[in-house]
C-alpha cells in the first residue's frame, strides 16, 4: 500500500508538501517562542489583504526567530525522518541556574493511507487548524503562566532549537506530553507534540558569588559593625589600628607602591578623639596637600590611560566593571560611612579625595585587577554630589541616634 | 447525520461563569472561523488572514485563544452574558447549560420554506454554582476552575486535529449555507448558540418534566 502511495505523489506535490512541512514547523517556532516572551499577542485579522499569509493565520515573524529555526531547518534533517525538530524552552534565574521547562517537538513520521482527502488544499487547511491548535495550547502548559512574570530580576525565559531527539530528562520526574496534533500527508505524518515539567522545584547550583555584602539593620550596634569585622578578620595580622588602617585586610602587602612611606592616616581627624596621632592639625592638612604631588599625578595619569585602554577594549563592559567595583568594594566603601557630617569642616575634601585615591591605589585583590580605576574627576564629581547633600544625611544620622538606644 | 456531540461539565462561582464558558466557546470558534473567502469566480476563491488575541481572564487563572474580530466577540459575549444572568438570577437553583451548535442549511425541497438547519457538531458546558465563604476558598476556585480549563481546552485541540467531517468548501453561490458571512472580518461555520437554565423548583430528570406536562395537561 505505501508503494502504492508513493506512486501516486507526483514531483511537484512532494515539492509543494515538503514546503508546507517546513513552512508548519517555521510558523509553529515562532509562535511557541512569541508564546514564552512574557507579552500578550494580538494580531489583526486582515479580510482585505492581497498578499495571503501562509495557513491564513496572522502570525508575526520576529526576524531573529525566522534565523535561527531557518540555520536548523535548511539542513533538511527534518524531512529525511531521521530526527525531530525540537524548540526547548527553559527558565534561567538572576542567579544563573537553569531549568528546562518543556520541549516542542515537531516529527515526521513514515507515511500511511489514511483513505482521507490528501490533496494539497486539505492538507494545507488542516495545518491552519494544527497551527490554531498549537496556539491555544501554548497558552496553557505551565510554562505559559512562569513566562508572563519573568523579569531581570527574577528570571527569563530562554529557547533553543535542535534537530535530534528530544531531551526528556531534562524535564525531571514526572514530566508529561501533549499531543497537539498530527496531519497524514504523502511525504508523511506531521506530528506536534509538548513535553513538559511538572515539578518546577529548583535545585540552585553553588554559586562562586561574594556573599561578602552584610545586610543588617541594627547599624549602631557596635559589635556588630562592619567596621569591627573587618578590624576582627585582620586581627590575626595587625596589632594596631594605624596599620589596619593602612593595608587592605586582604591585600597583597608586597605591593610595590606600598612601601612608600606615606604615614598619615586617613581619616585620623574622625579618631583625634581616640587616638593619639600627635598635636598638629595643621601638619595634617599640610600633608593633605599632598594629594597633587607629581608622584600622585604620575599614578593618576596612569590609571587614567588603563580606564581609556578598558574602554577601548571592552566597550560596553566598562559600565558593568565600574558597577562590579562598587558592588565588589561595597564593604569597603561602607567603612566610610558617610562620614562627612563627623569630619572637621576644614579640608574634609581632600581628606576624602586623598582617601579614595589611596582606596583605589591599594593593592588589589586577584579578582579585582582587571578592574579599571575610577578616574579622579568623576571621584570630584561625586564627592561633590556627596557635600550637597551633607544637610540630608546630617538628618537621617539625627533621625537615626535619636531613634536608636545603643547610640549616646 | 448524527451530530458529533461534546459536553464540558464545570463547578465553580457565579462570577466565574462568563469567562470559564467564553474561554471553551473561543478556543472552538477560533478553530472554526476562516478567513473571508474572496471569489475570483463561481469555484476559485483567496481566503484572507485571521488574527488571534490572547484574553487574560480576571477570574480564573487562565489565559485563552480567540479571533480577533470585535463583531464576532460581542456576538458571542451577548449570549453569554445572557446565559450567565439568568444563571445567576434567584430564579435558578444554580445549574444551567449552554451550547454552541455548527450547522448547516440545507435548500428546501420547496421553494415557500425556510432552509432546513443540519447541526453537525454541538458543543455544551454544563456549569453548577457554588458559593465559597472567603478568599482562600475563591483562591483555590480560581487555580482548579484554570486546570480544568485547560484540560477542557487541550481536549478541543485533540478533536479538531482528527480528521472528522467538515463541510465541503461551498462554490460561491452556497457559500451562506456553510458560512456565516455576515461578519466584516472572519468568516465561521454558521453557528448558534442556545442555552436552558434549571429553575429552583423543577429538577433535570425526565419524570419530573413529564409530571409537570401532565399536570399542566389536567389543570387546562
């Protein structure tokens, strides 16, 4: 019988068939992928069109979709039998796991006589309807639901198209399979059918990521500052807080730039109270001079060149380094703690500049080398920022000692 | 010919009616609708290109399929509505159906009569309301009445892909006999839509209709 059949298919209907076959599976790509990108669709009907759309269904075509189904499709795998097409729609979180969420698949199976009306009008209505079917569908695995809230925050949804077998167990346990829909045609029988998750539970991979960044809430608790800890994890190191002060907790001390004998301490005005740093105020702000000595301009210059080469080379990258640091350094930059409001009006500026420099010229953990340098005008810029609005943190700093009992 | 028959049976809240009945009957229509057939002559036609629009319903937990024809939808929507008030009236108990008949006209013999109407798929949801007491028990209305939804939905997928009967594409001059062509649109199978309500004394069963018919018999 199948011979019989394949005597009666004409060249031009296998040619027309195997165009119908590819253009199902195109259509069906893109509107499983639409499906899945968080957005309802609406597509106007169009009862005056003069160029007809393929299964009279308006269905958009999103250019890199129609790319990427076309790279798979060409191969003509799909026609041969040998494998399916598949599309895979998976989850990935902010944090980076993935998770499989379901599998579409599209298959050409041997044909058989079926005794139906096989012309090509039937079959190509029919497809119509199997695209309409697979429309509906889309909207109701479970899938359908998770992509309309995915966000950057949370987690978004990815596809990927294949041509081999279908990877169920990806899909974890108890995973289940819709059959959309097949349609016997000469060249063979088209079938749609949906594997998806059912337990939706995931398992997050270890992470290499710093859980360095301390949220508390009890800020004036003083055994539980920031500062305290880092002061406790260098305690193994240092014996005095001037040299604490001096080299990062966890920095590489045999940096050279560090054996330069710059003895001031930073911020010594804000511990005058505690720390005995000698009777001259004055000699401090001598040395805050300090910050345009040729030796610090012929560092700045450099690390400006590093930032433009960076710019140069990574493009767009350089925001989200610049965005890394500071998030990297965060700990860090909390031990400043907003501070202007306690430091002496007088030179608090360079102070700060001084400081940041220095923070920024200490040396750096492996990680963070590649990292570009905040240039000094920007640091200006925002120390600027950061001075007008001194009265608003001299607020929340009053609002915060008058609501807090550990504060005197 | 036999019509092909399918009934959809739901149990869920008064307000939830509309939608879980709007969601079957759309998925069904949009399966059956075409596009405008635009004749070159008598036998050779184009068809034109259907939109689809996804709903999201308030009440359930479920987003549908349906054309995107505004005349189609308020047709549908005013039956609906129809079926739903009376449904949710004091003058029902609760329990009420609704169907979507496809049919055809078939030319009567004589010329004085009205074309004869031959259904040949029916589909009916058969909804009973419930009352649920707080916000807890209407969460859980929502996510059940949404699974039993898409099983339903799935389902109309399954047998519209069977290769059942559908009327043979009609020449020009028999196209109203196949095809609603009223709508500026799309173009569906000529469809009905007739629905019943249960009233709060009479039951469902044969016995009680025929009691009542006697009754009413002996009283005239």
């Amino acid at each position: 019988m199948k011979k019989d059949f394949k005597m009666r298919l004409s060249k031009n209907d296998k040619k027309e068939l195997d165009k119908f076959t590819k253009f199902l599976a195109l259509k069906a790509t893109e509107v499983i992928v639409q499906s899945r990108l968080g957005e309802k669709v609406s597509t106007p009907c169009k009862p005056h069109a003069t160029g007809p759309d393929w299964f009279n269904l308006n269905i958009n075509d999103l250019p890199e979709v129609v790319i990427e189904a076309k790279k798979v499709l060409n191969s003509d795998l799909f026609l041969t039998k040998k494998f399916p097409f598949c599309i895979e729609i998976s989850l990935r979180t902010a944090e980076g796991d993935n998770m499989v969420l379901e599998t579409w698949c599209a298959r050409l199976l041997d044909p058989y006589d079926t005794g139906t009306n096989n012309n090509g009008q039937n079959i190509y209505n029919r497809m119509g309807i199997l695209l309409k079917s697979l429309v509906s569908v889309t909207r109701v695995t479970p899938a359908y639901k998770l992509s309309r809230k995915q966000g950057p925050d949370s987690y978004v949804i990815c596809y990927r198209m294949y041509m081999d077998e279908p990877l169920c167990h990806c899909l974890g346990e108890g995973h289940k399979q819709i059959r959309v829909g097949q349609i016997c045609t000469a060249i063979g029988t088209v079938q749609l059918s949906c594997t998806y998750r059912t337990k939706m539970t995931i398992s997050p991979t270890k992470t290499s990521r710093d859980n360095s960044l301390m949220l508390k809430s009890d800020h004036f608790n003083t055994n539980l500052s920031p500062r305290n800890r880092r002061y406790s994890s260098s305690d193994d190191r240092t014996s005095s807080l001037s040299e604490t002060m001096k080299i990062g907790a966890f920095a590489d001390r045999k940096r050279k730039h560090f054996e330069e004998p710059q003895l001031d301490l930073p911020f010594c005005t804000f511990f005058a109270d505690r720390i005995s740093l000698g009777d001259h105020p004055e000699e401090e702000e001598e040395e805050s001079d300090l910050s345009t000595s040729p030796k610090e301009e012929d560092r700045l210059s450099c690390s400006g060149n590093e930032t433009t080469k960076n710019k140069e080379n990574n493009g767009n990258n350089v925001q989200q380094q610049q965005e890394m640091s500071m998030v990297s350094t965060g700990d860090d930059f909390i031990m400043v703690d907003l501070k202007t409001p306690f430091a002496k009006p007088s030179g608090e500026k360079f102070e700060l500049t001084r400081f940041f420099r220095e923070w920024q010229q200490a040396p750096l953990l492996e990680t963070f080398k590649e990292l570009p340098p905040i240039e000094a005008t920007d640091l200006q810029k925002q120390l600027e920022t950061f001075e007008s609005d001194l009265n608003e943190f001299d607020s929340i700093v009053q609002t915060l000692c008058q609501s807090s009992p550990n504060n005197n | 010919m036999n019509a092909r028959s399918q009934v959809f049976e739901l149990t869920l809240e008064g307000r939830q009616a509309d939608e879980a009945v709007a969601s079957l009957f759309h998925t069904v229509l949009f399966h059956r609708c075409l596009g405008k057939f635009l004749y070159n002559n008598e036998s050779s036609y184009s068809v034109s290109t259907v939109g689809f629009t996804d709903v999201d319903c308030d009440f359930i937990d479920l987003t549908y399929v349906c054309c995107s024809s505004n005349s189609l939808n308020r047709q549908v929507k005013q039956e609906i509505s129809n079926f739903s008030e009376q449904l949710r009236s004091n003058e029902s108990n609760g329990s009420g159906q609704i169907s979507l008949e496809f049919f055809q006209r078939k030319p009567s013999r004589y010329l004085f009569l009205q074309p004869e109407c031959i259904p040949w798929e029916v589909w009916t949801v058969r909804l009973q309301l419930i009352t649920l007491e707080n916000e807890v028990e209407r969460q859980l209305c929502r996510e059940r009445v949404g699974d039993h939804l898409t099983d339903k939905i799935l389902y109309i997928t399954e047998v519209m892909n069977r290769q059942d009967y559908l009327p043979k594409m009609p020449s020009k001059s028999d196209t109203d006999l196949v095809f609603d062509t009223s709508l500026p649109d799309v173009q569906p199978y000529l469809f009905k839509m007739n629905y019943s309500i249960s009233g709060p004394s009479s039951g469902t069963s044969v016995g009680t209709t025929m009691r009542k018919f006697i009754k009413e018999s002996l009283n005239l």
